[in-house]
C-alpha cells in the first residue's frame, strides 16, 4: 500500500488537495467557494467548474508546501469520482490523471460518501469497524453501516431532500443567506423550539429512511400564513422549531439503527454535524445506549480531501496506464474495483 498519497476532491463547491503518510494528515487544504455561489443563494454548477478549474492547481501546490514534499515523493493520487456534480468532478479527475499519467503513478477513484465515512480512520485516534455513521450534508443524508474499512452497507438514506438542503432552503424562506445551516443555528438560539408544531416525518416508518421535504414545505406554508412581517417577527420561533423537528428525525432513525445491530459506536459526517443541538442530541443518545460517540473535527466532517485520501488507503488503486478512460460519476460510482464508462480503446489510440 503506497504511503504518501495526493489525495483531490472537487464534487461540489470545495476545492481540496491534502497530502497523507499513511493514517496521518500531513496537508489539508480547503479553498471555499460559498461566496461566490452566495449571490445566487446556492450553489451554481457551471460557476463551481470554473473556479475548481482556477483554483485545483493551486490548492494541491499549497497542500504539498505545507506537507513539505514534491510530487517527486508522491507513490499514489486519489481523487473524488462520484457522486457529485459532473462538471466539478471532471476537474478533479483529469487533474489527478494529469499529474498521475507522466509519472506512472497509480490512481485511486474513491466514492465520495465511502470519503465521508472514511474520515473516521485518520489519525489521531482513529476508529475501528463496526460503527455506525450518520453522514448529513448537503448533498446526501444516509445512515451507513461500517463493518470495514472499505466498504460500508446503506442503512438507510433520504427520499428526498438531503437535511443540509432542507436547513438552506429553510434559511432562505427566513431570508437568512446562504449556506443557510450556521446562520439558521444562530438565530434558532433566540427561539422557542415548541413554538410552532411540525411534522417529524417517518416517525411512523418502520425503516431507516429519511424524508426532509415535508418538513420544508410545513415551513413554507407557516411563512405564507404568517406572512413577511409575522416571518419577521417569530424568525426566531421558526428556526428553532424547524432545527429541532430536523434533529429529532436524524437522532430517532440513528437510535433505530442502534437498536438493529451491534454497533459499538457512532460517528458522524458532513457539514450537518456541525449542528450544536444535533451533536448535542447525538451525545446524549450514544450515553443512553452506552455506545462510544466520535466527533471528528468539523473541517474533517465537512468536505475535505483527507477524508478521500483515507478512503484510498482502502480502496483499489488503478495502475498506469489503465485508468486514462476512467469517467466520473453524478451518481454513486461502481463499488466493485475500476469499472470505467463509455469503454474507450484508448490502447489502440496510444499506439
Ligand atoms: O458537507 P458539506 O460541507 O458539503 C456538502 O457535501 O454538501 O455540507 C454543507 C451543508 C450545507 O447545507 C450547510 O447548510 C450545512 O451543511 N451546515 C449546517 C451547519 N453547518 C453547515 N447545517 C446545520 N447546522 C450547522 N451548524
Ligand atoms: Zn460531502
């Protein structure tokens, strides 16, 4: 197994590059986009490839200064390859081909949420399997089962809207800016978390789903009843309110997963986590079933490139030349080892 991976993750609105000796982080750098997707009140997918376009070279330069290495020392690069949006994905994985390809170095395609997970096993203090993870971000909402280090069985996931999705949109029907999710928890401190009644969805589902979009549109018809200056008003009450049925979802299907299996702990991942209340409410659950709860730091829990550099350390790594046709993917990539798409004769083209 190579022991200084370059790892690459650009599948949203994060450009990150982190360089690792084996579990440990010697470089994690992260170039944020979220003030040039603000204006739009989200994040646009065409404006998120140009800049990961500008800014990947950079932000793997600046992780390898800070590492104090080359890619001369480099034995493997890893990069993001799904799921995630098409256009940022390509960036990152033509850049780790460019800089893998001239020097004959293997390339390691890694699963984004298999990233998330993976998190969990740099060092200091890393994790051992079996665990379960509540991964909660923008993009995704899932509850894995990790039995090993390479792959993790899906408990459970969202129907529809991803909570960090429902925390922004929400945000924005408050007129609170984007990312919604910080500036919701702030205001939500002021508020009445009982004020308002809402639905904890699939509280009645026997199943390890979630559901967010119900929730969300509760929000929207309050506002359309309370109208701007009543939303003015109780923004407070609201986002309190709207925090707490969110949290309640996410802590009663992780304490239903808990109750299936013999899990031994409880990790947790995205950029949800970094809920106060949520963790708050994850503690007092894992004490209750006297289960070990391990936090990650935040800049680990939401995107970041260590976490995919973690995951490669497990994963299959491609050997030169074969992984030049290798794709990306919006949706989740193939878990079983380095099938490509579209199957180019790139051989014959070589010769
Ligand atoms: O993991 P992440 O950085 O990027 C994705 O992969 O999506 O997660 C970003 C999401 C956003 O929806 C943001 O609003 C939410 O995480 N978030 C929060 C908090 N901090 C970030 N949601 C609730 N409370 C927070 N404190
Ligand atoms: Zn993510």
């Amino acid at each position: 197994m190579a022991r200084l991976i370059l790892a690459i993750e650009t599948s949203c609105d994060d450009t990150c590059a982190a360089v690792l000796d084996g579990p440990r982080v010697l470089a994690s750098t992260i170039s944020s986009q979220a003030a040039a997707h603000a204006e739009f009140g989200g994040v646009v997918p065409e404006v998120a490839s140009r800049h990961h376009l500008q800014l990947t070279a950079p932000v793997v330069d600046a992780a390898l200064r800070e590492a104090g290495t080359t890619l001369d020392d480099v034995e493997a690069v890893a990069v993001t390859v799904g799921p995630g949006l098409i256009g940022a994905l390509l960036v990152g994985v033509s850049t780790a081909k460019a800089i893998a390809a001239p020097r004959r170095l293997p390339l390691v395609p890694v699963d984004h949420l298999q990233g998330h997970v993976a998190a969990n096993f740099l060092e200091p203090d890393p994790l051992e399997p079996p665990f379960v993870c509540l991964v909660a971000s923008g993009g995704h909402t899932l509850l894995a089962g990790v039995r090993e280090h390479a792959a993790y069985e899906l408990l459970g996931q969202t129907l529809d809207d991803a909570a960090g999705e429902a925390f922004d949109k929400v945000a924005r029907l408050l007129g609170l800016g984007y990312p919604g999710g910080p500036a919701l928890e702030r205001v939500a401190r002021e508020g009445d978390p009982d004020a308002f009644e809402l639905p904890v969805a699939m509280s009645r589902d026997p199943g390890l789903d979630f559901s967010f979009s119900g929730l969300k549109t509760a929000l929207a018809y309050l506002c359309r009843d309370l109208g701007e200056d009543g939303v003015a008003e109780r923004r407070a009450d609201l986002a309190a309110s709207f925090q707490a049925a969110a949290v309640d979802q996410l802590v009663a299907k992780l304490d239903r997963a808990l109750k299936r299996g013999e899990w031994r702990a409880v990790a947790l991942g995205g950029g949800v986590a970094a809920n106060g209340p949520l963790r708050a409410a994850v503690a007092d659950l894992c004490e209750r079933r006297s289960v070990r709860l391990k936090l990650v730091p935040l800049q680990l829990c939401t995107d970041n490139a260590a976490m995919i550099g973690s995951a490669a350390r497990f994963s299959d790594a491609i050997p030169y030349p074969d992984y030049l046709d290798y794709d990306a993917f919006p949706t989740k990539p193939p878990a079983d080892g380095p099938i490509r798409q579209g199957h180019l004769d790139v051989s014959a083209r070589r010769r």
